[in-house]
C-alpha cells in the first residue's frame, strides 16, 4: 500500500476513523413493522416491485418474516415484513409478536409503518416504546413511514407528520403510498441510507428467498380470506400437502398436483369457507391457483380440502404440526 493509500495516524495512537464512503455500495435487512393493517405487506410489495407478501384488508394478515429483495445499482435492500405486533389473546398471538421481536435484533434498519388514515393511538404508542429500547440497545436506526398517504388530504397528513414526530425520536420520517407509488422510492433510498457497506447477498433476480411451499400456502390463505367475518382470519391455517408434477402429460404442456389442506377451529368457520354447495371453495380455488400457476410456470390441478382442527390457536401441540 502506498503512504497516499494509508490510513493517517490518531495523534492519540491508532488510526482515525475514515468516514463511509458515500459511493460504496450497500446492503443487509430492513424490517418493516407495525401494528396490523398499517399496509406493511403492501408497501414491502410495492419495495420489491413484485407480490411477495400476501395483503388483505383483515388484520394480522401476516404470519412469518417474509422476506423480499430490492436490487439496485448503489443498494440491495433485503425487506422482512412482519406480523403486525398486538396485545396477544393466544399462543398463536403470542408467537408472532415473538417472532417480530427476534426479528428485530437482526436487522440493520426498521421502518416503523404508521397509517396516515388512521391516528396514532396506544398499539402504535406500545410499539414505539419498545423501538425506542431497541435503539438505545442496539443502536438500530429506525425511520417512520407515514403509510397509506394516499387515503388523506394534505393538512390531515400534515398533522399525522406532527403526531408521528411527536410519538419518538426517529432517524427519519417518510410518507409514501404504495398503492399509488408516491415516495416509494423515497423510502428505500432512506432505508438504504442506513444499510452497511456490502457486497450483494442475493444475485441481482433474486425477489424473494421463500419457497414454493410457503408462497402456494399463503396465495390459498389470501384467497380464501377474502371477503369472510372478522374473526374467522384469525382461525384459518394453511398446510400445503404435496406438489407433484403430472407424469402422463407432454413436455410442452405440464401440470403439477397441488393438494393442500386448509384449517379451521369449528365445524361452523368450516361451512364458511366451503359455502352453500362448494360455492366459496370454487372461488378460493379459482382465484388462489391463478397465482399458483405464475410461480410454477404452468397449469395446476389445485385440490382444497377443509379440514377442523379445534382449537388449535391455543394447542402447543398443534401450532407445531402446523408450522407455528
């Protein structure tokens, strides 16, 4: 190394920190938090430029860290949408705020999602306190995303800034809409901001690291949320039992075999879903196997089957045999 390339000597002994290089390129994780339906799903979406995340208007819609990559020229921003954090009435509750929590200490930047349509209240006041901790902690920078911008006039997302300012101590804040697009990429350039210098960890097409079992579970649980009583999301558990592929088919027109099984708490969630005749099954078929084919590439046999198992939010036992 020459003496230009060489790091100056600290007059106290040592070498002086060199500031990061504004042109290095960056990545590691982003988590995306918030209480449920703060358009987390939607706006991790929107980031990746491609459906990674199912998204319903039913909270807690979320069930696991999914993750979703953003590749650019300078950055390579790995999203981790979350469960929406909440007071938890079950195992199952209590699992997925573990899980966000566990989450947290992983990555290297949160951005906290608050609905611009909707004014902070005590679930979002809950999750800045343990923000704040985790900053002090862990030194973890967190920006506020002021979702669902779209939804209100100027002078109301005005106030929702001051609120937003007002509930912590943020490294930034960012309104944005990812149902229209406005300042989409203004939040993954900020979050970016905050990524260490790093070579790429996923190659450039790379958009999501889940598998094809998980992807096909969640497209058959979002199809079939659509449109049922409030409560009966939370009771509603995805298997996906087998994909295999057809062995009598010719090679230029395949089709895979998916059999999945989906579960409910009581026989009366278990009418719901299938409907006066098979009605509302048909169209949860219909609709989850069109997004089913664009991740196998080609024609699918979906088979649902709706199956009871009581109880099982609050059984150890069976949060474990169905993947929680």
């Amino acid at each position: 190394m020459s003496e230009a390339q060489q790091t100056p000597p600290d007059p106290r002994g040592g070498a002086v920190e060199q500031p990061p290089d504004p042109t290095a390129y960056r990545a590691g994780f982003a988590c995306v938090v918030g209480r449920p339906n703060a358009g987390k799903s939607t706006l991790t979406n929107a980031l990746v430029g491609q459906k990674v995340a199912i998204t319903s208007s039913k909270p807690q819609t979320t069930r696991h860290a999914i993750r979703g990559v953003r590749t650019t020229e300078d950055y390579q921003l790995i999203l981790v949408d979350t469960p929406g954090l909440h007071r938890p009435r079950t195992l199952l509750g209590q699992r997925l705020n573990d899980l966000v929590r566990e989450t947290l200490l992983e990555v290297d930047v949160i951005g906290f999602c608050l609905p611009a349509d909707q004014r902070p209240g005590p679930g979002d006041a809950f999750i800045a306190r343990d923000l704040a901790d985790l900053q002090r902690a862990k030194k973890v920078p967190v920006v506020a995303l002021a979702t669902k911008s779209d939804a209100v006039d100027k002078q109301r997302l005005a106030e929702h800034l001051i609120a937003i300012d007002q509930l912590g101590s943020w490294d930034a804040i960012v309104p944005c809409s990812a149902v229209r697009g406005d300042q989409v990429d203004d939040v993954a350039r900020v979050l970016a901001s905050y990524l260490p210098t790093s070579p790429k960890l996923y190659p450039d097409d790379v958009l999501t690291d889940e598998s094809d079992v998980v992807m096909i579970a969640e497209l058959v649980r979002e199809a079939a949320l659509e449109g049922v009583r409030d409560e009966l999301p939370h009771s509603l558990a995805v298997v996906v039992e087998e994909i295999v592929p057809r062995g009598d088919r010719p090679e230029d027109r395949p089709l895979t075999d998916v059999r999945v099984n989906i579960f409910v708490e009581r026989p009366s969630q278990k009418a719901i879903i299938i409907g006066r005749g098979g009605s509302r099954l048909r169209d949860v078929g219909a609709t989850a196997r069109a997004g089913i084919e664009k991740i196998v590439g080609h024609k699918v046999f979906l088979d649902l089957h709706v199956k009871v198992a009581k109880d099982w939010q609050r059984d150890p036992k069976q949060l474990q045999r169905l993947g929680f």
